[in-house]
C-alpha cells in the first residue's frame, strides 16, 4: 500500500482524483484532493474533495444524498494523480447525469467501443422502437416464451462445443447465449449491474467462508 506521504501533491496542495464507477467502468469525474480530504475519503470510505471554487472540503453527497461509497483508490506510477473507484448512490454530475463526462468530441469511424453495458442499453432501445428486419425485434415481439426458448437452444449449443473441445466453436456459442440472455434479461428489466452486484456478494460470501475454514 502507498502511504500518503508518497504522494505528489502540486504547489496548490492538490491532487487529481478519477472517480470511476466500479460496476460499469466508467469515468463519473474528475476531482482534486487534499491531504486532509483524501484523509476524511479513507476513513468514512466516501469521497470527500477540496472544492477549489469555494476553498473549503466537499463531502461529495452531503446535500444532495449522492455518496460515493469507496471501493479503492491507487495512485498512478509517479504518485500525482489517483484512481477512485465508487458504487455511487445517484448521478456525479451537478447536472443530474450519471457522469460529467457525456458530451463526445471525437470518435472513430473504424473503431467502436463494445462493452456489455452498451450492448444491453441498443438491445433496450430495440425494445423500444422494435425497428423492421431486426432480428431482436423479432425476440421482443414474440415475447417470453420464444426467448426463453432460444436461452435453453443456445445452451445446448454451448454443451456440444464444450464436449467436443472445439474453443473457437465454444467461444462462439458463448456469445450466442451471452446475446440471448441479455436480451432476457432486457424483456425481466433486469440489468447488468443487477448480475454484477449479485456476483460481487457471492464472491464476499465464498471469502468470509474460506477464512472460517482457514481458522
């Protein structure tokens, strides 16, 4: 662990804090921190900043009831800027939104980010508008039964290509089945968040159990 005396603060007494969504990964803001609020950050485990408009600590959530509960901070490799990751409690932004970062300047014709979040929120929106020709319109159509159907398909499928040990055919299958259950969980109004909170307090419970057994 780095303490905090090996931290590089500027001449200002301030050090750069990304506050990150430790669920979806994504970026929420950007803050600065000063010994005595990255000190306050560690001991409530909420983030806590220097607010440099008003010169004085920022208990982030404090009025508006959106803590960020911490997950972890790290420092980068020169010690003079901090990753903080949070489970927040409501938007990060002042306008409301989930994160300050929502206003695109540039993006790749030829490279496009994927991410299982983004997937989930298209297949919402299809859900939504059901456009012709699609073929997760045709899911949503046809409802639940006929998606529940294609899950209990593409596991087979999954089974077979697992048996056979044929990985690039498995990997296939996989996101084949990954796609369906998505598109399931879009149809329940479950979201990836919901899958990934309920792993996270698996992973606590088999923790504790393993110490029980270490003692």
């Amino acid at each position: 662990m780095v303490d905090i005396s090996e931290l590089n603060f500027d001449e200002r007494g301030l050090i750069p804090a990304i506050v990150v969504d430790a669920v979806t990964r994504r970026v929420l803001t950007l803050a600065y921190m000063s010994r005595e609020s990255l000190r306050i950050s560690m001991e409530k485990e909420l983030t806590c900043f220097w607010s440099r408009s008003r010169q004085e600590l920022w208990l982030k959530g404090e009025t508006s009831g959106n803590y960020q509960h911490i997950v972890s901070i790290t420092a980068d490799c020169d010690r003079d800027a901090l990753v903080v990751l949070v489970e927040p409690d409501g938007p990060a932004c002042h306008l409301g939104t989930e994160s300050c970062f929502s206003y695109p300047v540039f993006q790749s014709a030829e490279r496009s980010e994927f991410s299982i979040r983004g997937l989930y929120e298209l297949l919402l929106d299809r859900k939504e508008s059901l456009p012709e020709d699609s073929y997760t319109s045709y899911l949503f159509e046809k409802g639940l039964d006929k998606i529940l159907k294609k899950v209990g398909e593409e596991c087979t499928e999954v089974i077979i290509a697992g048996k056979a040990q044929d990985k690039r055919e498995t990997v296939y299958e996989i996101a084949d089945l990954a796609y369906h259950i998505l598109v399931l969980m879009a149809e329940a109004g479950i979201t990836p968040e919901d899958v990934h909170r309920e792993l996270s307090s698996r992973h606590v419970i088999d923790h504790k159990v393993k110490q029980e057994k270490m003692v």
